[in-house]
C-alpha cells in the first residue's frame, strides 16, 4: 500500500464508525439480518427463516475485508400457546480482515418469546449466548523497529510484546420488540402496514478481548430500530422506511433509508398455482460513510438481496468511492402475523 493510502486510511479510523477497534461485524442489508440487531426478532415475521449473508469490502484500500453469515429461526409451541409461543434461533457469523488475517468466528444460540397483545400486535422478547473466537497471524504483522533505514528485515527484533494468536470468550445478548401489522392480507389490502420498532444490547460482561492484555473488554453494543412496510393509497404497492442506530463505546453508527417495493403478484387463493412475488428498490445512508442502492427480489417463499456500499467518507480519495458489495438470500415458510398465526395452511402474501 502507498503511503499516502497508509495515512488516509489511519485518518479515516476517526470518522468511518465500522472500522474502529472493536466494532461488531455489520451488513448493510440490516433487516436481513436479524439476529445481529436484536434476538427478540427471531420469529417475528415467519415461522421458519433461514438466510445466508456475504460482504465483501474495502479491496480498493486494503486486502479486502470479507464477512459471511448464516441464521436459522424456528417458532415452537405456537398451535398449543393460542397466540402465544417461543422460537429458536442458531447464528454464526465470521470476517476475515488485513494483511494479518485477523479472524473472527462469533457462533450463537437463541430464544425468544412472543406475548399476543391481540390480532394485530404481539411483543416479544428475546436472549442470544454463544462464543467470541478471534484469531490473528502473527507472523504477518511488521513493526517500526524492524525497518533497517531503507527496508524491511523480518530478522530484526520488533520490540513488541508477542501477542497470543487465538483468543475466546463467552457471549451474550438480549432485547425487546413490538410488531404491529393491521392487516392479515399486507399490501393485498390496499390499506396494510406493518412495522417493528425495538432495542438491544449485546456483549453483556464480553470477556477478554485482546490478543495482548488479559483486561480489555469489548463494548456492549447498543441497537435501536425500526422497519415497516407501509400501503401507498388505492395500490398494491408499498413503501418500506427503516433505520438503524448502533453506539459501542466512543463509536456509534446510523443507517436509514427506504425502498420501493412494487407487488408484482399474489397467490392464487384455491389453486396455489400463481406465488406471491414482489420487486423491492431503493437505499439507504450510513451517515459520513456510505450511500448504499439496494435491491430486494422475493417470490414465494424465497428471497434475494443486493446492495453496494458506495463510499463518501473521508477514505474517498483511497478507495474511489468503493465500498463492498453485499448478497442475501433467503428461505422462509409460513407467516406469524394476525389471524394466521400458528397455521400452516396460508403463505406470506407480500
């Protein structure tokens, strides 16, 4: 790397919240990511959910910054609750970041449990627990004193305290969360909205942290949210506002954006043989960091989705504006809103 790319890149560490030491791994596509903002979200929107999340970053400036994630949910007990029920969740999420290849292997286990305040509301709460596995390659890393004056000699001693390779630690987190949705039919209404809106916190007495010091501690990390889907009069069309505010440590972050989502098609009622299916386009901004188009495709019980980080921050003349490009996709069964909850004879009607 160049050295005015070197500098440019430090200076930014001020002022691009992902990159501080110490932050949480984070898609752009956040709704899709559930887990990741709150436990109590398992189970809120279907009945079964499974995704697969992949980011790739920052190849512009550095050796690319690679994140890859997968979660399941599982609602249990709904039929003999009347309304009220629990659901499962299973995450793991890793990165891979750096010349070094610091590593990060994050596996969680969850549950979540939803109280029907009627048809149209219920709130949830939900516990996530797992491991914090970190890794880094030693060897790869190069310090000052290993510069003779005119290059760099791997022989010469670094004058740095040997930091460990691996580190683990026991993890944990938990939240809350209202869903509203006013019609059992969504947009097929032509007068639906639907909309979560909650918090979380996660690292909850996290321990060690470092690869050097046996006292550093990651941050808890704090998430406030909301994401609805809301009718736009006399159509079957929708538009879906959402935002994010994440703060850990001296670090925050705030996302917030929309997306136009057009109805394409519902099933049909008796034969099945026509799917729900809808084309979903629009954005969203990372404040002082990204603009980030957005593209979500869902038919039937499947879903893919696309977005690219398009770099604004002070990292501009580095990485030319290129962020990271983001895939999703998604398999869902079974809506858990309204009247339809704890049914397995209806599907999701978009």
């Amino acid at each position: 790397m160049k050295t005015k790319h070197i500098i440019l890149f430090l200076l930014t560490l001020a002022f691009v919240p992902q990159l501080v030491k110490g932050q949480d791994v984070h898609f752009s596509q956040y709704a899709e990511t559930p887990s990741i903002i709150n436990p109590a979200l398992a189970g809120v929107v279907y009945n079964t959910r499974a995704a697969v999340n992949y980011k790739s970053q920052w190849q512009s400036v550095a050796t690319k910054y690679e994140t890859m994630g997968f979660s399941f949910e599982q609602t249990i007990a709904r039929e003999k609750l009347k309304g009220n029920y629990f659901a499962v969740a299973f995450n793991v999420f890793r990165d891979a970041a750096g010349d070094a290849k610091l590593r990060n292997l994050n596996p969680n286990l969850g549950i979540t449990y939803f109280q029907k305040i009627n048809k149209k509301m219920k709130v949830s709460g939900g516990l996530q627990s797992g491991l914090n596995y970190r890794t880094i390659d030693v060897s790869a890393l190069r310090w000052d004193e290993q510069y003779n004056g005119y290059a760099y000699d791997p022989n010469l001693p670094s004058g740095e305290s040997t930091p460990r390779s691996a580190i683990t630690s026991f993890d944990m987190g938990g939240g809350v969360n209202l869903n509203y949705v006013q019609s059992d039919k969504f947009m097929s209404a032509k007068n639906a909205m639907k909309f979560d809106v909650g918090i979380a916190a996660y690292h909850y007495r996290l321990g060690r942290n470092s690869f050097i010091t046996t006292t550093e501690k990651l941050n808890t990390r704090y998430c406030a949210y909301f994401s609805g889907d809301f009718n736009i009069p006399n159509s079957m069309n929708a538009l879906a506002p959402s935002f994010l505010y994440m703060r850990q440590g001296t670090s925050n972050e705030f996302i917030a954006g929309a997306l136009f989502k057009f109805i394409l098609g519902d099933p049909s009622v008796y034969t099945q043989l026509k799917k729900p299916h809808a084309l979903s386009i629009g954005g969203y901004y990372r404040f002082r960091d990204a603009v980030i188009p957005s593209i979500l495709y869902q038919y039937d019980t499947y879903a893919i989705g696309i977005s690219y980080d398009i770099n604004v921050s002070a990292l501009t003349p580095a990485s030319k504006r290129r962020g990271g490009i983001e895939i999703m996709l998604r398999y869902n069964l079974y809506p858990t809103y309204g009247t339809h909850l704890g049914r397995k004879d209806v599907k999701a009607s978009y």
